[in-house]
C-alpha cells in the first residue's frame, strides 16, 4: 500500500546499454524491477531560465556560453544536422517547472536523456523540487513491473495521451526528429495492441471531452451518476491501452473529486437517516484517493508535491 510505502528505501537494480539499429542506446532491465522502484534521480547538467518557444536571444546565449563546459552535453543526439548547441539543448531538455516570476526553467540531464521514447510506458519521468534540499531532482520511476531483458521507456510527450497514432507521430519527429515504433503505433498483421490503439485513443478523447463539459448538472444524482459512469469508462480504456500516468492519476482524481461532492451532499442532508449514506460516500471517496496516492507515491516518490496533495485530500475526507 501506498501509505506504508512512504518510508520504504529505494530497492536496488541493474541496467545494461545495447546499441539497436535504427534506435541508438537503449536502457535493458538485467533484473527484475518492481513497480515504484526509483531507476534515476539526477541534478542538471545545467539550465536555462525563462525559456521562450522559439528560444530567446537570452536563452541562446545561456546555451553557448554553458554548453561548452559539459562535454557529456556533446554526446547527446540532436534532430539537426549538423548538430549545434542550441539544437542539442532543444532535443534534450526536461521541464524544471517555474521560477518565482512564472518563467519556465528547463535543463539538461545526461542520463535521463538516454532514456528512449514510447507511447505506453514502462516508466515516467517529473522534476521534483522538494528533493536534494530544495534544489530538485529529476527522478525516473518504473510505473509497471519491468522483466529482465526489456527495455526501460518513458513517454518524451506526456500531453499526447490521448491522442492517435498520426498527431503522435507528427509530434515526434517534429520535435526530435524519429517515428515511433512502439507497440501502440506498429500495425503490421500479428500486432493487435497496436490495431486497437487508435480506437481506444478515439474512444478515450470523446469521454474525457464530455467529462471536461462544465454543463453537467451534479446538483442532481442523475447528473452525477452520468458522470462517474463517463469517468470510469475512460479509467476502463486507460487501464486496457496501458497509460498509467499522469492519464490515469488524472482520471481517478476526477473521479475523487466527485465523490467527495457526494459526501458534501450526503453531510448537507444533515438527518440520522444520512448517516449510513454518509458513511458509504466516505468510504468509496478513500477508497478512491488511495489508489491515487498509490499510484502517485508509485510515480512520483514520497516527497512529490504531488504526493502531499494527494494526503492533504485524503485528509479533508475525514473531517
């Protein structure tokens, strides 16, 4: 359970590097790796602050004057040829999260980047700003059961959920220069993950259109039935195309939320007979909440921002 493991050490692995055609590194489990094992936890090469889509003059010039004294830096692959620093650093880079002015931080971390890319991952990717005495880590965990000999993959594009097997391929080689070939988006005869991939994206993007309608009437129990029902059937297609997080965090978070509307509701009856009702609400609302602190503690460690939130809602639950 998610709460016990909270104060358990990180559990020992191995990984091996192979060179594949076509691919370049790729990172092979040599031992089993259970689900929530810590795989990395890396400081920055360096970063950039205030990063701008293109990149500004500033931005550029943080890059030259930094990149040079990383010659790791120089190793990393680039969708550009030739390579140049600043492509390198726009290949490579990982989101730091925000700075006390809004502006975006982004860096560089050698290891991380030798992670290779897939639609369904084994393993997710965050920066955690709580850790190394508030300086932050990167940290990689393994979202799944890994077996010996396979290979250890995150998702490059954790806003491309739900999208089709064309957008995320789009997506890719615009900005790193590859098509993916992961076992959602290979639809050769033999591989019906991947032929059913598309339908249950299609499937995925309508439900969580008609979630995200703020027209649902949930001061009725009609209108929130309708709704829970719409959410647990997106839960239902993410489980089945493997997408753990932050898809299906997503998800049971909002189908948290609404359980704990229903115990606002069963608590407003405010009458003996609501006192079972009540009861029942609660325990369906934590029963919910912590298979998303699991799952949290599962992908983003104990000390996550996201983690204590996840505690502070479980929490009110009980007041």
């Amino acid at each position: 359970m998610s709460l016990q493991r909270l104060h358990i050490p990180n559990v020992t692995f191995g990984t091996t590097t192979t060179q594949i055609p076509r691919k370049g590194l790729d990172l092979i489990a040599t031992m089993h790796i259970s689900r929530g094992a810590l795989l990395l936890a890396e400081t920055a090469l360096f970063s950039v602050s205030n990063v701008l889509e293109p990149f500004s003059r500033s931005n550029q010039r943080s890059i030259s004057a930094q990149a040079p004294q990383f010659p790791q830096f120089q190793t990393l692959v680039s969708k550009a040829d030739p390579p140049t620093d600043e492509s390198r650093f726009e290949t490579n880079n990982f989101d730091m999260g925000t700075d006390w002015n809004g502006g975006k931080t982004r860096g560089i971390f050698f290891q991380a980047s030798r992670f290779n890319h897939s639609c369904v991952p084994n393993a997710y990717f965050v920066w955690n700003p709580e850790l190394n005495k508030g300086q932050g880590l990167l940290t990689i965990y393994a979202i799944q059961d890994i077996d010996p000999y396979h290979e250890i993959l995150v998702n490059y594009r954790i806003d491309d959920w739900y999208k089709l097997k064309d957008a995320c391929q789009a997506g890719l080689n615009d900005a790193y220069g590859f098509l993916c070939d992961c076992v959602a988006c290979q639809r050769q005869p033999g591989h019906q993950f991947g032929a059913k991939s598309d339908a249950r994206r299609q499937r995925m993007q309508a439900l969580k259109t008609q979630i995200d309608d703020r027209n649902w009437n949930l001061n009725t129990p009609r209108g929130r039935e309708a709704k829970r029902q719409n959410i647990n059937k997106l839960i239902d297609n993410i489980r089945q195309e493997g997408l753990i997080c932050p898809a299906l965090a997503e998800a049971l978070d909002e189908l948290g939320k609404l359980a704990k509307d229903e115990l606002g509701v069963a608590k407003a009856a405010n009458a003996m007979s609501a006192a079972a009702y009540v009861r029942d609400c609660r325990e369906i609302a934590l029963q919910i909440a912590r298979e998303k602190l699991d799952l949290d503690v599962c992908c983003n460690g104990s000390q996550s921002p996201v983690v204590m939130a996840a505690l502070e809602f479980i929490w009110d639950l009980d007041d």
